[in-house]
C-alpha cells in the first residue's frame, strides 16, 4: 500500500517553518550537518513509538511525538514543520525510489491529463526552501528528480537550484522534468541545458508526430513546435534527453508514427517511456476523452516499443501492471509509480509476479481499472 508523504503529531518549540534531518544518536554523532538542522529519533522514553526530538544548539526544544502514523517518518528522512501546525510534511525519503523536488505549480501548458493542475499564484517561496533541502540529502541518494509545473519558469532561480544539486549531490542522477518549450530559446538552452551538473537529465513529453496532436494534448498552439525546436536546442548542446509518452485515447492510434518520427528526428534521445495514466487532475476531469483500456492499445504499443528496441534506442513502459500487457512487452515493464502513491487492487491476490509489477495508482478506482486485471501465475507464463 501507498506510503503517505504526511502525518499528524504532537509539535512543541517550533517558532518558525524549518526543515530537520532525522537521524539516529550514532548516525548524528558522525555527521557533518549543523546541529541545528537535526531531529534526534528516539524509539523509547518518546510518548510513542517513532518519537523524534531536536538536537543543539537551536534546535533545542524541538519534539515530534505521538506520531499518528509512525511510519511515515523514519531515520534518514528530511521532514518540514510549522508553528502552531500539528502536520508533519516528508520532504525527503531515505530509501525512496520517487524523490522529488516540487519546484513551481505553474506551467505554460494545460496537459489534458495533467494530475497536478497548474495555478497562477507566485510560488518562488519554494526555491529556498529546496535550496536547503538539497543540504539535508543522502550525499550518495542515487537519484532524485525536479518537477512542477514547468520548471524552467524559474529561469535562473532554476540553475540556482541545478547548482546546489551539482554542489551538494555530485552523484546523484538529477533528473528535471520539463515540457521543453522554453528551451526553443538558444539562450534558455544554453544557461539551463547545459548547466553543469555531471550526471543531469531532461525529461521531456512528446505526445505526437505532428503539432496538431500535440498541441491538442497540451492546451497550447504552437507547443510542439517550440517543443521539438527545444529538443534540437538540448541536442546540440549534448544534454542528455528521455522521452516521455502519455498513453490515452487521444494519442494511442498514433504510436507507431511517433516511434518512426523519434527515431529519424531524434536520434540523440538516450531513453523512450510509456507511461500509463495517473487518474488525477484533469485526467480525471477529462475522462471520457482520454480512456481507454490498456488492453485495446497493446497491439499499437507493442509496434511502437519493438520499433525502437529492434534499433537500440532504450525503451521503458511506467505505471502499467503486468496483467494489462502483453508478454512479449513484460522485460520493458518498470516499477515506477511512486510509493505514496502505490497500491494493488484486491484482485491482485495471489499474483505471482507482484514483487515485480508497478501496481497500481492508489487513485485508480474501479473506472480506471482494466478489465484485463487478474493474478498471474508463473506456471500459466511459461505455458
């Protein structure tokens, strides 16, 4: 079941929004991190189980307990907290495959399946805060992402951020995901693209071969031009670039085109995904338009991924489960839906396959749930 990102607890002498590392005794004594940024967790003696209390200097004072979920919070964490608010916010998870930057909430586009619709409201509040947060980081975290909105909004605030990660997370895979557009810009693609974190990538939706589509999905004319220029822009200057594909009603017929159309115009693209829907947002509002049973796109899906893999671009299908998709199209299957937002369906009983399958979307209800659902057995797959 999904991990929630929140949790409730008793909160005493915090005076103002800060974020903390929670960290056990052992681990704290040997860290490098200020005092005052760490969240001592203490198993016993705390009220409850999972208590965590604040170290020296400033922290002093600071205690977390009663924890409604204790789950939520464990060593290694980074978590936010507010005067006067009992909410306890996961910022960072140790261990999570699905760590993100939440950079803005706005964005130049109005994806017709957007799950996180974008507002108007100035939102630059966020960028130091992630600023700190990149302090708080596992330094050997193997990969954490930057979403929004559209991030390149930022502008420079963006690279401001691509600089900590480079500073702070050297390591790290740092993957942003933006729509590209901005980038059609020589200038934008030169202060952003090629900033100079060493192990950084772009992911990028492309919805269809021709703008028409494109654009339709999007909610903007002109996008996919400005998209495939941006593309070219990122291209040129050597940044490494993933292909992100949407899978719904709308674009699904086209699937083959758009794998032909990759392949001849973008050859620099190190990594295609196909993705299934999440139901949130306006996906949900926008239902009757976009779905459509995995099922009936198998045989589309199917000739747009072995047209890539027969040509050794790397191909990965995210958030479809294994009982939805052909066989042939299980090795490029990938657990990629985030554990707080990850669930199986009750028919999922007995799967055999489950520990490798992406599940579901916890806000997948009955209306998103393909017929096709069912527990597999490895006998019934080899047969």
């Amino acid at each position: 079941m999904s991990l929630a990102l929140h949790t409730h607890a008793r909160v005493e002498g915090v005076t103002e929004v800060g974020l903390y590392k929670v960290l056990e005794r052992e681990e704290a004594a040997q860290s490098t991190l200020a005092g005052d940024k760490v969240l001592l967790w203490q198993t016993e003696g705390s009220g409850s189980a999972g208590g965590v209390f604040a170290g020296e200097p400033k922290g002093a004072g600071i205690t977390l307990s009663s924890l409604r979920d204790p789950a939520v919070i464990q060593p290694g964490d980074v978590v936010r907290v507010r005067p006067g608010s009992s909410l306890v916010s996961v910022m960072y998870r140790r261990g999570s495959r699905a760590n993100t930057l939440f950079a803005t909430e706005r964005c130049n586009s109005r994806c017709l399946m957007c799950s996180q619709p974008p507002r108007l409201d100035d939102d630059s509040w966020r960028v130091p805060e992630l600023l700190e947060l990149v302090e708080l980081v596992d330094p050997d975290e193997a990969q954490i992402g930057i979403s929004g909105g559209e991030p390149t909004l930022l502008g420079e605030d963006l690279g401001r951020l691509i600089d900590a990660c480079a500073l702070h997370l050297p390591g790290t895979h740092l993957h942003i995901l933006s729509n590209g557009r901005a980038f059609a810009d020589a200038r934008v693609a030169t202060a952003l693209g090629d900033r100079g974190h060493p192990h950084l990538t772009w992911g990028v939706p492309l919805y269809a071969d021709h703008a028409a589509l494109h654009d339709a999905v999007v909610d903007a004319h002109g996008a996919f031009d400005e998209t495939i220029e941006g593309l070219f822009e990122l291209g040129r200057r050597g940044a490494r670039v993933e292909l992100r594909v949407v899978l719904h009603a709308l674009t699904v017929d086209r699937l083959p085109q758009l794998a032909s159309y990759i392949y001849r115009r973008l050859p620099f693209v190190e990594h295609v995904a196909f993705m299934g829907l999440e139901p949130m947002g306006y996906a949900k509002m926008n239902r009757e338009r976009l779905w459509i049973d995995p099922v009936d796109y198998g045989d589309a899906l199917s000739d747009a991924v072995f047209h890539l893999a027969h040509r050794s671009v790397p191909v990965s299908i995210y958030n479809l489960s294994h009982c939805v998709l052909p066989e042939s199209l299980w090795p490029f299957a990938r657990q990629s839906i985030s554990d707080w937002k990850n669930s199986f369906a009750s028919e999922c009983t007995g799967c055999e396959l489950i520990d490798r399958c992406s599940g579901f979307f916890a806000s997948a209800g009955p209306a998103w749930r393909s017929r096709a659902v069912r527990p597999l057995r490895l006998l019934e797959t080899a047969a």
